[in-house]
C-alpha cells in the first residue's frame, strides 16, 4: 500500500532438502449499504496534502465508560468489541453531523514536516485520524528516529482527533511490517523479510515477532499498523509483494498472518490484514496501474483467499483491499471499489473494519480523480478510506454525494460506526500509551529479530554441516550498505575479509551471479538461476540477519530454514533436515 518503491526481493550440492455467486454477492453487497509495490530498501515516500485551521463544536456525545471485563450480558460481535461498544458508537455516530461523519471515514496523509496545519485540518474535517508515511518521520542528528519528537507530533495529532468532542481516540497508523516496508529505522528493531517467518516456520516465534515489532510503537503513540501482509506470493510473476509475502502456500501464509497479528493485538497495537482479494497472484504493481487477477471464485477460496478467512475465524479487526480488478467479481472495478468484492469479503463472515488500500495509488487515482474514489469505494462497502489523494475534495464529494442521494445516508453511517466501534472498543482494552508496562523501549526486539533471522536461513544447495568457508572471504553484489554489514558480520563470526571464497549478494532484481557462494537477500528467486554450487537465502538484510549469514558459513551454526516457495527446480520446503 502507499507510494513508495519498495524493491522486495534479498556451496557442494547435497540433493534439494529434499461465481449466480455474483448475484448473490451483489446482493450481499445492497444489503450491506443499509447495515506495497515492489520493495526497496527502506525509505521515505513522498506525498502531499492541503490544510487549514478551524475546529467547529461538536455534537458527538461520550460514550458510557466501560470496564475492560465483558459484562454478564454483553454479546460479542466476533472480532474483539461487544455489544455494549457497538451500542456507544451507535449513539455517538447518530448524533454526529454529516461532516463529522464524512471525516470519520476519512484518514490522511501529510506532506513532510507541517505537522500544525495537519493537525487543523484534522480538526477541521473531523477525520479519523492520521497516517505517518516516511517523510514525517522526526530524525535525529544521525539520520535515525527521533523517538521522543515522533512521539510528540503523534501526540499533537491524537489531541486534534478529539478537538470535537470525541472520547475514543484517534487512528495514528503507519506502514511497518519489517523487511523493507518500514517507515520507522533504527534506534526502533530493524525486522527482517516477513517471508522469514514463513521459513522458519514457527507460529510461535511469529506470533513473539508481531508482538515485539508492535511493542516499540505503543510509546510513540501508533494504535494501527498496516501489516501484516498474508498475500500468497506465486513466486517470480510477482513484482509487487514477493519477500512482504510469509508463504506461497496458502496454510501457511494463514497461519503465520494469524500469529504475526495476534502478536500484534497482544501488544495493543491493531494489525491490518491484506491485500484482499489477493496481491501475490497478479502480475501488475497497483503502485503503477490496475492489475487484472484472471482466477475464478473456487482457485480464490483455495488460494488467495485462505488466509482473509483465517483472519476473519480468528476474530482480527481490520481487512484492507487491494487495488485489483477481478472479473469474476465486477470487471474493470478495483476491487477497494467495487461492491461485489466487498460483499466477498462480507461472505467470509467479517464484521470488521475494511479499509481502502491507499487511493493515491496509480490503479486508483489514474480512473478517479478529484475525490469519485472515496465516494465510490464508500458507496461500494468501504468503511475506512485510506490516502485520498485529496482529503478535502474527498470529504467534500461525500458530502455531495449523500446530498444527491448517490450515497445512502445509512452506508455512510454504518461505515462510521465500525470505526467509532474499533476504536471505543481499543480504548477501553488497552493501556494507553504512557502506562507503565505498555510498550516496550525502541531496540528491543533485537534478539528477537535475530532469533527470526537464524531460524530462517535456508540452504538450497551445498552442506548441510560444517564450514563452508576455510576462515577467509571474498563478498561481491549487494546493495548500499550490505557489504559493509557482511564485513562487520563476518569479523564477528571469526571470519576475515579479502581472500578466499566469493561470496556474491543478491538483492531484489539482482540477477543470478556466480560466485563460489550466492546469498539471496530478499525473496529467494534469483537463485534458481545462480552458478554458484552454494545457495543460500537469507529473508533479510538486517545486521542480525547479516550475523545468522556469517554464523552458517563459519560453521557455528546450522541452516534450519526451509524454502516457503519454489525457486527454479528447488521445491518449497527445500533445506537442510
């Protein structure tokens, strides 16, 4: 989601370790009216946003306090809030004036450091709150994060979230899933690739994983993040997810979706699922234009879909859809617009959040201008609009939408109402940011992260013990900065650097090298066609993935990682017993 290019990817042979449906969508779809690119390494991405001051009275009222036990008689909803949350957003949302409400849908983005004329507009349009996209990031002398100053301008944005009365807070979200999807660098963990986890192979690490990375966003004051990704990557074909992908094989990628998110949830911090219907098995970059997934319903529900409804038995809150035409659906239509796909997911037994993937992307704002992508993704079953590119046009063609009538005043407050619920009902589950225990310190899911790294490394071809270097090496490829982490890691593993077996590092786009050694470091895929008589991948760039590499090759620890998907003629699950 989101503009930015992100460039995914990054020694002697053992054997290889071895749809009527959419009538019946569609009426789905009227009934519910009335009820990220390719990876690069990581960095900021630009975008723009306009904003002016003002904050009108509002006419929301509190909802009733609540304790953070159910009550007796409270009925759950399925996916974290009760009944007694839903009834809070009800009275607040039917109390709201039709800006307030149009604002709730709403959540933007801002351009570099204006902070107070974000913070305005915020509470101008009464909008849900805000996304920090790269270029808001505070940094410090050194180019890192300002932990203490991004706290403060989340702190800024969530007291403009309730300039208008409300109780609940604000979505401050961001995008951090790990591997080169991370708006926030060190002092925070730096993760590696989530396809690492699909590696591994550990829910249970997994689910430790999500906790971790979400810990170190409570006290800079984020309650959303938009990760994971539990997209089925197919592998080569797919130029947009790839390494952001956990598994090609859709049990896993359910599986570990769920973890990572629970992990999250155990952390206060809510995930967001995606990209439904499914960004792994299309060819196009949404980022750029519109992809077409050419699978019927059935190859969906076998494939794509799996892990959408893992998440959704699994009680999770928000869903967001992708940018992708699926003809079986609603031809021609983003899926993030079209009301069939929204009834889709509705049909899976989701009764949360759905969320727009950013509508500034090029598969979007190409065909809708000027805010008709907010009102026809809204109109379609979106409940939470993401990046318009235009907030206030945005928020001014809702308007004028519900005034002609082309928007049901009923979907509009049912869209409010799911945010109001998930966000009453995350306040009154979770320590706010500041209480003592909540969150955890930037830093400290290092260990961690390099526990995910060393479970991960895959041997595809060479030993499987011992050293596969005689003490000495020689590195090649790789992108700024990977060099130079290998060196580091390799001193500390005992190795040195300038003679002996050449180790070439292969990024995302890199293409197959020779060498003696070839390491992918970002999805595993250029090494089907490698030379090299040693493959190894490596799921992440990171210094501890760096020092689980160095570990392998000096011979002090072993490659437990398996293939998550096929590389050439090395099979998923290929590695080492």
């Amino acid at each position: 989601m989101a503009p930015f290019l992100l460039r995914h990817s990054a020694a002697k042979t053992s054997s290889a370790k071895s749809f009527p449906l959419l009538l019946a969508l569609s009426a789905l779809a009227l009934a519910s009216c009335t009820a990220s690119p390719t990876s690069a390494p990581p960095s900021a991405a630009t975008t723009a946003s306009t904003a002016s001051p003002s904050a009108p009275e509002s006419t929301t009222p509190a909802p009733p306090a609540a304790s953070p036990s159910p009550d007796a008689g409270s009925r759950p909803l399925g996916w974290g809030p009760e009944q007694r949350d839903q009834e809070a957003a009800a009275a607040a949302v039917k109390a709201m004036t039709p800006e307030e409400k149009a604002g709730q849908v709403l959540l933007p983005f801002y351009k570099g450091s204006q902070v107070e004329a974000h913070a305005a507009l915020i509470q101008r349009l009464h909008l849900a709150g805000s996304i920090i996209m790269g270029d808001n990031v505070p940094r410090g002398p050194q180019g890192g994060v300002d932990v203490a100053a991004m706290a403060a301008v989340n702190q800024r944005l969530q007291q403009a979230t309730s300039a208008d009365g409300r109780s609940w807070p604000g979505i401050i979200g961001v995008d951090q899933e790990g591997g080169a999807v991370a708006r926030l660098g060190a002092p925070l963990t730096e993760w590696p690739t989530p396809m690492s986890y699909g590696a591994a192979n550990n829910p249970a690490l997994t689910r430790e994983a999500g906790k971790g990375l979400a810990a170190e966003l409570v006290p800079l004051g984020f309650d959303l993040d938009f990760a994971p990704d539990t997209d089925v990557t197919i592998g080569p074909g797919d130029p947009t997810i790839g390494a952001r992908s956990m598994s090609a094989d859709p049990a896993a990628a359910a599986a570990h979706g769920v973890a990572f998110s629970q992990g999250m949830l155990d952390a206060g911090v809510l995930p967001t699922v995606k990209h439904f219907p499914g960004h792994g098995s299309v060819t196009t970059d949404s980022h750029l234009s519109l992809p077409v997934q050419p699978a019927g319903i059935d190859q969906l529900r076998g494939r794509d879909w799996k892990p959408f409804q893992a998440a959704v038995d699994a009680g999770l809150p928000i869903v967001m859809t992708g940018h992708i035409a699926v003809p079986a659906l609603e031809p021609g239509v983003p899926a993030s617009l079209s009301a069939p796909s929204y009834a889709a997911l509705r049909s899976l037994g989701f009764k949360g959040v759905a969320v727009t993937d950013a509508l500034n992307m090029g598969a979007v704002d190409n065909q809708y201008p000027a805010g008709a992508a907010a009102v026809k993704a809204l109109a379609a079953g979106a409940d939470l609009l993401l990046m318009p590119a235009d907030v206030e046009q945005a928020h001014a063609a809702i308007l004028q939408a519900l005034a002609a009538g082309t928007l049901p005043a009923a979907r509009l407050d049912e869209a409010a109402q799911r945010v109001a619920t998930m966000m009453i009902w995350r306040a009154r589950s979770t320590p706010p940011a500041g209480t003592p225990g909540a969150g955890a310190p930037a830093g400290s899911g290092a260990a961690l992260s390099a526990q995910v790294s060393a479970s991960a490394v895959t041997v595809l071809a060479g030993p499987c013990g011992g050293p596969l270097v005689p003490g000495s090496v020689r590195v090649a490829g790789g992108g700024p900065g990977d060099r130079e982490r290998f060196e580091a890691a390799a001193a500390r593993a005992g190795l040195g650097v300038g003679s002996g077996p050449l180790v070439n590092l292969i990024g995302f786009g890199g293409k197959p090298a020779g060498g003696d050694i070839a390491v992918s470091l970002d999805a595993p895929w250029p090494l089907q066609g490698s030379s090299a008589p040693v493959k190894l991948a490596l799921y992440g760039r990171t210094d501890t993935a760096f020092d689980a590499l160095a570990a392998v090759l000096a011979g002090k620890a072993a490659a437990p990682g398996k293939l998550p998907a096929a590389v050439g003629p090395f099979p998923a699950g290929t590695g080492c017993p």
